[in-house]
C-alpha cells in the first residue's frame, strides 16, 4: 500500500500520493479561497501536513481524511483573510466519503452538475455572486443577507432582480444539462 511505503520513508511512495490526490486537493482548496494562486499554495501546505501527520493517520479511509485537512487549512486561511467564520457546502467532505454502488453514477453525475454550477457562479459579477450565492445555495432570507451587507431590505431585492436578468441574458438552460 502507497501510505505504508510512505511511512517506511519512500519519498517516490510519496510524490505518487500526491501526484494521484492533487487535483482533488487543489479543487478543495479553490471551492473555498476562489482563487488559483492561494489555492495552489494552500494545496502544497495541505500535503506538508499530510506529510507530517501521516503516522496519526488510523485507515479509516484516506481521501475522507485528507479532505477534511484540505477543507480545515483552506478554512484558516480563509479566516485569516477575511476575518470571518465562511460556511463551506457540504459536498466538499460527501465527495470523499463515497456511494453505495448502485449510486455510483448519479453521484458522478450529481457531482459534476454541481461543480458546472459552481463554476458558472463563479462568472457571475462581484456584486450579484455573494447575494445569489447567499439566497439559492445558503437559503438565507432577504432580512439576512441585508444585515449581513449591511444595506436595506429593498437593496437586496434590487440585486437579486438584476441578477436573475443577466443570467437570464447570459446563460441558456442547456449550459446546466
């Protein structure tokens, strides 16, 4: 097994592991920072911790195990930059934990729906993303997200009525399908 080698100190053993688990971890780490700079600098620092902290490792299922590191570190660093608790969806650690085999398929297929998803949002203008982001996938009400952007009520629904226009004028439902 590549984690027992790895122990054993075989550095190839190793940069397979990485090699294997990188994309995994950089993806992680770019759901929660949204930028590809810090999010391959924090995919290096998650497999110097993976590193050190192999030996505590107990085979209770690797990628479960190292996503959450991956999450936590992109999390801290997120903390740090902004100076506020972010709440990550939980499909981040689901991607790690598995299916049932007769699920296999619509996971994959439920997966990669909600990573085309996340990747339109991403194009969305700055000041449309963190309130469609906010209503749709974090459920928060118009009053929350007004606090919480400290506007007023009415602001909110401004921008969500012109958010939903220019996806409307941007994208085609077959871009989702």
């Amino acid at each position: 097994m590549l984690i027992e080698k790895v122990l054993e100190g075989n550095d190839h053993a190793f940069r397979l592991l990485v090699e294997k688990y990188r994309n995994d971890v950089f993806r992680i780490a770019f759901a929660v920072l949204r930028d590809q700079k810090e999010a391959e600098d924090a995919a290096q620092e998650v497999f110097i911790k993976i590193y050190t902290s192999l030996s505590q490792y107990e085979n209770q299922g690797f990628k479960t195990w190292m996503t959450r590191i991956a999450v936590n570190h992109a999390i801290d660093i997120q903390r740090k930059k902004t100076g506020r608790k972010i709440e990550i969806v939980e499909e981040l650690e689901d991607q790690a934990l598995g299916s049932p085999p007769d699920s296999v398929e619509k996971k994959i297929i439920e997966n990669d729906r909600r990573r085309l998803v996340r990747k339109r949002l991403g194009e969305l203008p700055d000041n449309y993303r963190e309130v469609i982001f906010g209503f749709y996938i974090e459920e928060k009400s118009y009053q929350q997200l007004a606090e919480e952007q400290n506007v007023h009520v009415k602001t909110i629904e401004t921008k969500l009525y012109r958010a939903r226009n220019w996806m409307k004028k941007n994208w085609k439902e077959d871009d989702f399908s």
